[in-house]
C-alpha cells in the first residue's frame, strides 16, 4: 500500500533535481524535535519547512505527521489513521509505520487525498533514513478530550519520534467566510497569530482552547495536541519564522498566514 504523490507537479515541482534545489542544504541539524509547521504550497511554505529541517535533531528516525482533513468530514476528539506502508516522494518511497493508538479509526482515502500530509514528505525523502507516520485530527471539543489524545499520542513516541503538527494560521477575507476586522485585518490578523503560536510554544494549551479555536486556523486542533504533548513532557518551546501570502500576491484582503513553533528536549 503506496501513498501516492498526489500534489507532486502542482503543489511543489515534480522533478527531483528542482525540489533538490529549493530544498537546498539540510544536512547540518540542530536541536529542534516537534514543529507546527505550515501545508501551503511550496511557494508559500517551503522556506518555514526548510527552517525545521535545518534545525532538527539528526537522531529522529521517525516523524508523526498530524494534519487536518481538509477534504473528508471526521469525528471530532478522534485520530484517523492509514494502513500505508510507503509513501511516494521525488526522491523515491520513504516507509510509512503504523500509531500504536487503539482508538484510531482508518481511512487510507482521506490521507491520500491530504496536502496536510504530502507538502512535508520530500524533505523527509531527501534526508532519508527517517520512516513517517499518519494522523488526522479536526476538531477537539473539550480540554479533557485534549488531554486524553495527547497521552494517547505520548503513549505512542519514543525519544527518536518527532511530531510535526501540519497547520497554517488564519485564513482571512471574503473568500475564507472571515473578517472580523473588517477588510483589510491583514495587521490585526497577523498580529492574533503571532498570540497564539507565542501561546503553542510556552504550552499554554488551555488558553489556546479558550481564544483559537473559533477562528480560521485549520490545524488548531493538531497544534494544541502537540502543545499538549510539550507541556506533559515539560519541554520548551519557541517561535520560528512567519508569513503571509499578501507578501507574494499583494491581495491584503483574501491572505493566509503561517507560523512555525519548535520545541525541543
């Protein structure tokens, strides 16, 4: 059961030696363990994912990809998971492990149809000797179910596990259904973002519920759980790079913004 590349050629480029080149070098490493990071487009979101993978630790062999599902309605307070044990990248498969979470439910369609998932597997592909896991999430409706799907992810990672919680940040305009600032919030928009991943990365989980999770940010509900996760496992946080796509379109009134958070041990 392959994983197939389902953005490979619209989302970032097809050929290997071009997704080499915006890739650049990541070899180094650093001491980064779990990200938030964004799913956009390359054009949008590779330089925040080039960041976390300059910056992670080089003793991870495994990376938990948590993602929204954009496409396919799931429960709420549950996982979804993937029978997959490959994943298709530029750079060839990568091995796709199981979640040991007893309450997960599988559906291989509505990871395969992810760009949650895929826009982060050929970094994991040109580094390689890393496996990937599966894990859908979009909606979490009390701090009890927070905690509970944070223990049960906590249960489920070693110290060689890094958990990358796939989320862009708000999602403003008319064409997203949101203007609480009117118009043009671009400023006022970015400004409640940069609140909220401040918030992610020094674990205030229970405030993040409070404030967050009425808004745009589509992957909300897999951030807190790694914030979660974090705060249980008393490991520190901070902010990374941010954007917004009026920086490269000029359009101020239908924009997204992004934020990366890390943590490390």
């Amino acid at each position: 059961m392959v994983r197939k590349a389902l953005f490979r050629g619209t989302w970032y480029p097809y050929r290997e030696d071009e997704c080499r080149k915006i890739i650049g070098d990541i070899g180094k490493g650093g001491e980064a363990m779990h990200a938030v990071l964004p799913h956009a487009g390359w054009p949008y979101s590779a330089p925040m994912l080039r960041e976390y993978f300059s910056i992670m630790r080089r003793d991870i062999k495994r990376i938990i990809i948590l993602s929204p599902s954009h496409y396919y309605r799931i429960p709420a307070d549950a996982f979804i998971s993937s029978s997959f044990t490959a994943a298709e990248t530029p750079f060839g498969e990568i091995p796709v492990t199981g979640v040991r979470i007893r309450s997960a439910a599988l559906s291989d369609t509505a990871i395969q149809r992810e760009h949650g998932v895929e826009m982060i597997l050929p970094f994991i592909g040109m580094l390689g000797g890393i496996s990937v896991s599966f894990l859908l999430i979009n909606e979490i409706t009390s701090l009890d179910a927070l905690k509970h799907l944070a223990s049960e992810l906590i249960d489920a990672i070693d110290s060689h596990t890094s958990i990358i919680a796939s989320s862009d940040f708000t999602h403003y305009g008319p064409r997203f259904g949101y203007m609480p600032y009117g118009i043009h919030g671009l400023e006022k928009a970015i400004e409640d973002d940069g609140e909220c991943s401040m918030l992610l990365s020094e674990n205030k989980t229970d405030e993040v519920f409070r404030r967050f999770t009425q808004g745009t940010i589509c992957g909300i509900a897999a951030a807190m759980i790694l914030s979660q996760v974090a705060r249980e496992t008393e490991m520190p946080g901070w902010c990374g790079m941010s954007g917004n796509s009026a920086e490269s379109t000029g359009d101020d009134e239908d924009f997204v913004s992004y934020r990366t958070v890390y943590w490390r041990k």
